[in-house]
C-alpha cells in the first residue's frame, strides 16, 4: 500500500475588486467530485498579494483582492495517474465561478504535481 500524498491538480488565483463585496469561501464549494473514485478534491482558498503589478491590458492589480486558490486531492497515486480527475472537477467547478458576481476574475491551471 502506498502513502497517501497532497497532489494538486489546479491552482491559479481569483481576484475582484476590493470594493466589491465578495466572499470567495461562501462562493466556491470546500469540495468537488465526491462521488468520484479518486475523490473529493479539496477547494482551498487564501488571500494573497496580487502576484503581478498589472494585468495583461496595463490595469493596475493594486485595487483588488486576490486570493490563491488549489485544488487537491489526497492519493497514493503518482500525479500523471489523476489526469482523468480533471476534466470532471473542472467541469463541477466552473459553474460556480460563473455565478460570481461581475467584476470577479480568475484563472486556474491545471497543475498536476505533489504538494
């Protein structure tokens, strides 16, 4: 039997401006693909600095909120062999990125590797 392991499967971040009242914990479900063999992936979130000055069209970052957000799951298996989970989580995920309010942004990569 192998040791179960943190692999992240994406992380990215989420931002919104600072005015805007927006709790990315009450939006975004702590869970996904519970009924999944290689489930559940966990959604953690944490406030961050902007990791970059600006965006890609020259707007500042200094007036939003941003907050780091991965998801995880705990295996034995190797990362490469939780590919399949992605496409299901994401699919489970993205509806309620869709559903923030406007003024809320995001990217999240797939990043299958350890924690």
């Amino acid at each position: 039997m192998g040791t179960m392991r943190g692999i992240k499967l994406f992380q990215g971040y989420l931002w919104h401006p600072r005015e805007l009242e927006f709790d990315p914990k009450q939006a975004l479900p702590r869970q996904l693909g519970a009924g999944l063999e290689d489930g559940p992936v966990y959604v953690l979130i944490d406030p961050v600095r902007p990791p970059f000055a600006f965006f890609e069209n020259g707007t500042p970052t200094a007036g939003q909120s941003f907050y780091q957000v991965t998801l995880l799951v705990r295996s034995e298996k190797p990362p490469h062999e939780l590919k399949a989970l992605t496409q299901p989580v994401s699919e489970e995920l993205e509806p309620h990125l869709q559903a923030t309010p406007q003024g809320v942004g995001w990217l999240l990569l797939e990043d299958l590797r350890e924690v």
